[in-house]
C-alpha cells in the first residue's frame, strides 16, 4: 500500500508534468521581425495600412494567418493606379473605398517600412506605427511562427 507522503510527491510530479507538457503544446502565431526586435501575436486576423508613395492615397490590406502560411484577403484602395492587384474581383466599395478580393497565399510578408508612407500594423484595431519602431526604409518580416503554448500565455 502506497504512504500518504509517496501519493503527495507522485501527485505534485505527475501535476507538475502535466503543466509542463501543456505549456509546450505548439501553437501558431503571427511574427513580426525586424533587424533588432522581434514580437508575436496570436490573432490570426490583421491589416497594414500605408498611403500610397504616388498617389497620396490610404490603402490597406487585410491578411489571415492560415494553416500554412498567410493569405492576403483583401485590400481598400481609393483609386486604381501604380500597384493595383491585376487578379482578384471588386466586391464592394463603400466610405469612397474599392475592396478588392484577392485569397492569395503567402509564405511571408517583406515589407519596407517608411516615414513617409505610414507604415502601420492594425490588429484588431489596435494601431502599431511600425515606422515608429524601426529605421526608415528597415524591412520587416511578417509570417508564421510555430512557437509554445508559454508565449501566448505570458503576452
């Protein structure tokens, strides 16, 4: 028959790797990095706003994390011109905005970030001006990242 002292330890053991496995259950997370600074988020929705360097126009493209990568949705625009997607379909326009439908996969997102053009990151309307956290013209990487349950959990 097993003591009461034996069934505590085995008990607090058997609690203590079960914390520890669930904590490293793999999740997917959407990383953003940049030559100093690397940060993650859990959302699997999210967009990137800039104005337009030629046009002097808001765009905005809307991205989802997906199970192999990400997909660029779709974007907002507000007059066809230098950079328009050549493949997708209208869908809507409403607030002097076109909505263009796209669905296409993406591995990773290169983006040169810039002063001029605003570069931002919305995620789940939260703004974060990324031409405020890196070098003008720094790229950044936007991709999956298969990362431990303990990131999402600490923030």
């Amino acid at each position: 028959m097993m003591s009461n002292k034996n069934f505590k330890r085995r008990s607090f053991i058997f609690g203590l790797l079960t914390i520890m496995i669930i904590l490293n259950i793999p999740v997917s997370l959407t990383m953003v990095k940049s030559y100093e600074n690397t940060f993650y988020f859990k959302e699997k929705d999210f967009s990137i706003y800039w104005i337009h360097s030629v046009e002097k126009e808001e765009w905005q493209e809307f991205y989802q994390r997906g199970e192999n990568g990400l997909v660029l949705t779709y974007t907002k625009f507000k007059t066809f011109g230098a950079g328009v997607p050549s493949v997708g379909k209208v869908v809507k326009g409403e607030d002097g905005f076109v909505t263009y439908q796209i669905g296409r996969p993406m591995k990773e997102i290169n983006l040169v970030v810039s002063n001029n053009v605003e570069s931002t990151l919305i995620i789940k309307n939260k703004k974060i001006p990324l031409y405020t956290l890196v070098k003008d013209y720094e790229e950044i990487t936007i991709k999956q990242a298969i990362r431990p349950y303990w990131m999402v959990w600490i923030g």
